[in-house]
C-alpha cells in the first residue's frame, strides 16, 4: 500500500545497532554503580564550595573577559601583522613561521588564562577543606592573588606545553587542508590522521595538566613536581578518577540540559 512502511535491512541494522548499545550502556553502569556514591558526593562538595566563595563567579568572569580582550586582541594583530608580510613580501615560509609563532602564542595565553581560573579555585577549595582562620571568607582572593604570582611560574610552563601541541595539531590540519586543495588525497588523509593523534595527546595533556595544577594551587607545587604527583595518582587510581570525572561531568551536562 501506497505509503506505508516496510521494515528492510536499514531498520534492522539499526535497531541492532541501538540494542548494542543499550547493552553496552547497561554494562558501564553495573560496572560504575559503586562509584556513583563517590562521585555524587565530590559533586555535592564541590557545589558546597562554590557557594561558600561566590567570588569565584567573579574570578571566572574576569577571566572569561579578558580571555575575549585578548582575542579580539589577537584579531587586530594577525591582520596587521598579514598586511606587513604582504608588503615586504615575504616568503610562504617565512609568512608560516610568523603564523606558527603567532599561533603559539595565542594558545599559550588563552591557556595560562583558563588554568589562572583552576589554581584559584584549588585553593580556594584547600582554604574551605582546611580552615586556618587566615583564609576565611578572602581564601578567593587570596588564592587568586597565588595563581597571579607565585603560581604564574608553574601555571605558564605547563601551559606553554599544552600550547605548542595545539599548534603542531592546528599546523598538520593546514597541511591537510593544503593538500587537500591541491588534489592530493593520500597525503590529505594522513596530514589528518596525524593532526588526530596530535590533538588526542593535547587532549591528554590538558586533562592532566587539570589535576596538576589542583596540586599547584592547593600546596604550591612547582609543575614538574605537580606532575610527578598527578603520574603517582593515575598510576594507583587511574580508574575511579576517569569515572569519577564521566559521571560528574554527564549529571553537569544533565543539568546544563534541563536548565
């Protein structure tokens, strides 16, 4: 009859494909069902602290302003620094180094800017998880004041790191995409691949510098050392602290949702 349906091997493929997945979604949840309890109360704890240092919202929103200065900043200086090249006219070699270099920088500070907003709420987490009375209702400030300067150290190496594989990823995705318009597919495809990999180590790299910069911000670590102790931790807990992180990041992103 004209306009019905009838089911075919698409449908059945993908009503395999959704069972799988429901068995699979199952699987992951007996298996982190008595990790639930922990990561709910990380979660109530960590909302516990927030609202006990509302000046946090301020630091955050500072950073996120400056974080918008500085690339409408960038902005202006990429087009006069292009106009310059295009006048001494400069070398497509020289014109990529300039845009590397460029690059660089601007993930580099909109990094140290991002993990300036982590090291203070570090420790300003330490100053409500360990009271001393001199952190009373100032431990923002106080641990902002840190990340500003005798963190500023560690925050920027670290950073500087996470950077530089940014750009090397963002330059083999420009190689892909040259090559690409020139008709080489091959050479496109594995430009890509690479630009994948690069980025997947980025990834790994930002998601570690996390919880070392937790370390520099409550015990004013150097970064070598915060890293040494982030490894320690992987190495014993690697497991809990990855569910931990996917839990509370879904209920977040359930929140996000509903709100």
């Amino acid at each position: 009859m004209a306009g019905s349906f009838i089911p075919g091997a698409e449908s059945t493929y993908i009503g395999f494909f959704f069972l799988i997945l429901a068995g699979l979604t199952m699987l992951y949840y007996l298996w982190i069902k008595n990790r639930i309890h922990f990561a709910a109360t990380c979660l109530a704890v960590g909302c516990k602290i927030v609202m006990h240092n509302p000046l946090l919202f301020v630091v955050a929103l500072g950073m996120l302003l400056v974080t918008a200065a500085y690339a409408m900043l960038f902005v202006v200086a990429e087009v006069g620094i292009y106009f310059h090249l295009e006048s001494l006219n400069a070398s497509d070699q020289t014109e990529t180094l300039a845009y590397f270099i460029l690059l660089c920088f601007f993930f580099w500070s909109v990094q140290v800017f991002r993990n300036i907003n982590v090291v203070t709420v570090s420790g300003a987490a330490a100053g409500w998880w360990f009271p001393s009375g001199a952190l009373g209702e100032t431990g923002t400030c106080t641990a902002f004041c840190r990340a500003v300067t005798y963190d500023l150290g560690a925050i920027c190496f670290g950073s500087l790191l996470v950077a530089i594989i940014q750009t090397i990823s963002a330059f083999f995705t420009y190689l892909a995409a040259k090559a690409e318009s020139t008709g080489n597919k091959l050479l496109a495809m594995l430009m890509a691949c690479i630009a994948c990999l690069v980025d997947f180590i980025a990834q790994c790299a930002e998601y570690m510098n996390k919880y070392a910069y937790t370390y520099v911000g409550i015990y004013g670590y150097s970064f070598a050392y915060a890293g040494a102790k982030v490894m320690k931790l992987f190495g014993n807990d690697l497991a809990t602290v990855v569910n931990n992180d996917v839990i509370v990041e879904y209920l977040l992103l359930f929140g996000e949702v509903v709100v």
